[in-house]
C-alpha cells in the first residue's frame, strides 16, 4: 500500500486531481473538542512532561471528489505541518523524542496504544487526529485492511524514532527541548494546540 499511496500523492500534486482548492480546506474540518490523554514516564517510554495527547474525532469531512489522504496533507500543510507520508502505524512501540507527530486516519479503522504499555488502547477511525507531542509511545495493535494513516511533522524538530530503554536517559532530555509548534495541524493559530500545550 505505500508504494501505491506514493504514486497516488505524486501525482496528484503534480496535477491537482483530487484535491482540494485551497479556499476549500476550511470547510472540510468540523470544529471538534480535544480529548486530552496524559501518560507517565513508565521507564522506557518517557512520554512527554507536560503536554498532553490531543485527540479530534471525526475531525474531518471527506467530500467523494477528493482523496481523503490528500485532504489531511493538505490541512496539515496549511498550518505549517509537513513531510507528510502516507501508510499505517507501526505495529511496535516507538517514539520520537525530537520532534512532535499528527497523525491523521483517512480510511479504515485500528486499536492503538498511546503512551507504551501502560497507557491507553484508543480505537481510531476515518476522520480522526491524534497529536502527538515528542516522547509520546504508540503502536497499532490491530487494524482493518484498509487502514490508512497520514502523519506530518512541525517544521521545527528532527524525526528519530526510540525504542529501547536505551534510548531513555537522552531522550528525556531531548523531549523538554522540542518547541511548541506555533498552529494547531487542524485549527491554526487559534487551535486548541496553543492553549493546552503550556511550557510550565
């Protein structure tokens, strides 16, 4: 599937099929409450200090002209999200301890562990966004065949991926050092990013 979905994305940045006009990309999202999951350092997965998990369900709308994965890429580039790629999740626990992580379900469903194996199973659907901030475990526990997830970045921060009680002690480190990204993936400037993501 991610061979396809990398075809699929080339072309139709190339020519525009299937994706939607920029003018357009604020009527495909639905003002949607934050759900806000915190989770401990459990001694191998750090998570993050003091940011929380920001869930969105059904965060988005997906009119049939358009490619849905093409929808989140293009919100997220909107806001200043980007080196999105398209795919699943992996199906063991990791993190980044460098930079934050949306992800965006575009189709199918799956169960996905948040914050290592002490945390929170959430089952995910098409429409929903989770933001991640650094240290944040996950890892896809199951999914429909169809599974499909896109994930961007803030342009501040480096991608590395953590998995090993190895990777701890820097990490912890490195975590508290990632800035806040300046806009919401979804909501911009004004989401509620900015608000619940406070530095202490």
């Amino acid at each position: 599937m991610p061979a396809l979905e990398s075809i699929k994305k080339l072309t139709e940045k190339a020519t525009g099929w299937a994706r939607p006009k920029k003018a357009k990309l604020n009527t495909l999202v639905r003002t949607r409450k934050p759900n806000l999951f915190r989770f401990k350092d459990d001694g191998i997965i750090p998570n993050h200090p003091t940011f929380p998990l920001i869930l969105y369900r059904g965060a988005v709308r997906f009119p049939d002209e358009f490619d849905r994965a093409a929808v989140f890429e293009d919100v997220f580039d909107k806001n200043g999200w980007g080196d999105s790629w398209r795919n699943g999740i992996y199906d063991y626990v990791h993190y980044h301890s460098k930079i934050h992580e949306v992800l965006g379900i575009a189709r199918g469903n799956g169960s996905v562990q948040f914050g290592g194996k002490r945390g929170r199973i959430l089952k995910l659907k098409a429409g929903d966004v989770a933001v991640l901030p650094a240290g944040t475990g996950h890892q896809c526990l199951s999914a429909t065949k169809d599974f499909l997830v896109v994930g961007a970045y803030p342009p501040s921060g480096k991608y590395d991926e953590c998995t090993t009680s190895e990777d701890h002690e820097r990490a912890v480190k490195t975590i508290r050092k990632v800035a806040r990204p300046r806009k919401d993936p979804l909501y911009g400037a004004r989401g509620p990013l900015v608000s619940q993501w406070r530095t202490p």
